[in-house]
C-alpha cells in the first residue's frame, strides 16, 4: 500500500504473478505478443490452459473486439510459451503501466525470451504489401513512457540501456531462415506512434526523413519494459499499408487484416524456427 492506502503497482504486479503461479500447471519459458490479426500462430501451439484475462487480478481487460483477451499456456517448437491472445494499444486509453503490465507478469513467471509481432505501416519504398519487416531498432514517438515515475528497482535500472533492444542473434538467425526459405522479408527502424489515426502525408515524409521503415501504434513500450528487465526480444512486423511517398493510398482495418494475412505464413514460420533453436 501506499501512504493513501492504495494498492501499488508493484503489489499489483505481485498478486497477478501470484495467482497465475498457483493455477499454471507450469512454468513458461518463452513469451509471445501477437499483433493485430496475427494469432495465426496459436493454431501451431499444442494448448494445454487458457486464462481470461479477466480471471486475473489487476490484469488489463480487451477492448477492441478483433481481440480475445486471453493468456494461452501451452507447447510450441518443443518448448513452453505462454502466448497474449490480445494487447493492449496506448491508443485504447491504457496507459503506460497497463499497457505493459504483461510483461512484468512474464518475468516474474520465469520467461526469458519475448515475441512480438504487430502490424506496420511500410515507409521504405522497397517495401512490398503482405512481406514482413524484421525490427532492429526502434524511434520511440509515443507521448509517455512506461518506465515514468518511480523505478521498480528489484526489476531493472533507473536509467536502462537501449542501445541494442533487439537481439542481434536471433535477427541474424530470422535473416538465414528467411533467405533459405524464400520468405520475403526485410529488416528495418520501427517508430512506435500513439495513434489510433493513421498519417498524414506530411508525417509519414517525416517519419522516413528520420529514419523509420516501418510505423505502428504498438511494441515499443513492451520491449521498452522488457529490455528494463533484461529479456531479449524479437520482434517482426507484417507490412500492411505503403506510405512512402507516391504509394500513400486510403486504408481500412479490412485492407490492414488482410495483407497481415499475407505476411502471417512466413512470420509465423520465422518465429517458430527461431523458438525451436533456443
Ligand atoms: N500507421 C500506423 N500504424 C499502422 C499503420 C500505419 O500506416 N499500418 C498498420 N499500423
């Protein structure tokens, strides 16, 4: 408690962990955040509990209706994930802590590996509809920080490095696969936005001036809180608009689930591969 007698975030923390320990049946190894019409994965996972999120303590609740709001514990690539069916997007009205209480919950539980995958809009102008885009760094524009306010200093530094949030290895292995393979992917600077508009033409220029290939409204606060704790990420987006100058065309969520299920094949197949080889 604190000195209002409310319940703090880091007892919150506590008493989700708490009770996800006692009714796992064991302990998961590897996280995974699916994005945005991207749970094509969860039908390679052997599923062995599905959690509500709203039968945890403190935990979030979905709001957008394209998402199911469940943890899913089970086997993928011999190993043992525990999977978010549904995020939480900044844009909803979450915030910051919300957004990434998951993954403090993850660390706690024993994970030490994370997935992500989301949707992006494509701002480099080789990018094709439905490829994917391996993220290897990321430009924060979102306007709060997940790590504002007092540190939790039993879970990382006050001032965390970010100067190699992605692993390098695992984007070297996802590269390998991917040419051996023929997925079409490239790799390339995500910018994390608040959304939940899309750019402007002025904004997506801008975005490419500063060195992003790729925009969305989602993953960077997650990795942010991940890379606090020390996890190493990966994280691959589906491209699923183009917005570099001269491609700009009007998008709806029907066209953005539509080319992520274009890249969703080779992106869940990367993933595995790269789970299988841990
Ligand atoms: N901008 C921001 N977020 C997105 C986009 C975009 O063009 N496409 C998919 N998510």
């Amino acid at each position: 408690m604190n000195e209002k007698g409310l319940i703090t975030y880091a007892e919150r923390i506590h008493l989700a962990h708490q009770h996800l320990e006692k009714v796992l049946p064991y302990s998961p190894e590897i996280g995974i955040i699916l994005g945005t019409g991207l749970g094509g994965l969860l039908k390679d996972i052997s599923i062995d509990m599905e959690i509500d999120y709203r039968d945890i303590p403190h935990f979030p609740v979905s709001t957008v209706e394209s998402h199911a709001g469940k943890l899913v514990l089970g086997t993928l690539a011999h190993k043992k994930i525990l999977a978010m069916k549904g995020r939480f997007h900044y844009y909803e009205g979450y915030s910051m802590k919300q957004v990434t209480f998951p993954v403090r919950i993850f660390k706690k539980l024993g994970i030490h590996h994370l997935f992500i995958s989301n949707a992006a809009g494509g701002l480099h102008p080789d990018f094709e509809l439905g490829q994917s885009m391996i993220i290897k760094d990321h430009i924060d524009l979102f306007p709060e920080n997940p790590l504002r306010g007092a540190n939790l200093e039993n879970y990382g530094p006050r001032f965390p490095d970010m100067s190699d949030p992605y692993d390098e290895k695992l984007i070297d292995k996802a590269l390998l696969f991917a040419r051996e393979e023929g997925i079409k992917t490239s790799v390339g600077v995500y910018a994390g936005v608040q959304g939940p508009n899309l750019e402007t033409k002025a904004e997506y220029r801008y975005l490419g001036i500063i060195g992003a290939d790729g925009v969305g409204m989602s993953t960077v606060p997650e990795v942010i809180v991940a890379r606090h704790m020390g996890i190493p990420v990966f994280a691959i987006s589906a491209i699923t608009d183009l917005c570099a100058p001269g491609k700009i065309q009007k998008v709806t969520i029907a066209d953005v689930l539509e080319a992520a299920a274009m890249a969703e094949p080779g992106m869940t197949r990367i993933i595995k591969q790269l789970i299988g080889e841990l």
